[in-house]
C-alpha cells in the first residue's frame, strides 16, 4: 500500500466532531457511543441531497 492516507470510499472528510445522537458508523454499522468522537463526511448521491456520513475516529476504515 502506498503511504498516502487519501481516503477513496468518500468524497470528503470535513473534520472531527461528536457523534450525534443515533448515528451510526458508516463503515462498521455499529451505533457510536454518547459524546464519541468522530470523522464527520458526506457523500454525493446522483439524485438527492448529499448523506452526511459518520466513522470511528482512528478504527473505521482500518
Ligand atoms: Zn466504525
């Protein structure tokens, strides 16, 4: 694997936050805890507005 950390699979990471209430990590689909901290994105669709997209900060993705 090349040494860059360029993501792939979205479109962008904006920056790190606290998970919201009920979200889930879009890579691991499991729930974040209270307060976790996060990498917050979003993903454009084709049709419809852009999904705002949740991963555990430092585990997902691997
Ligand atoms: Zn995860």
């Amino acid at each position: 694997m090349a040494a860059s950390r360029t993501e792939t699979d979205a479109s962008q990471w904006e920056y790190t936050t606290y998970a919201p209430a009920g979200e889930k990590c879009s890579a691991c689909m499991k729930p974040f805890k209270v307060l976790e901290r996060v990498r917050r994105g979003h993903m454009e669709r084709v049709s419809g507005a852009p999904i705002t997209l949740y991963r555990h900060l430092g585990e997902c993705p691997k």
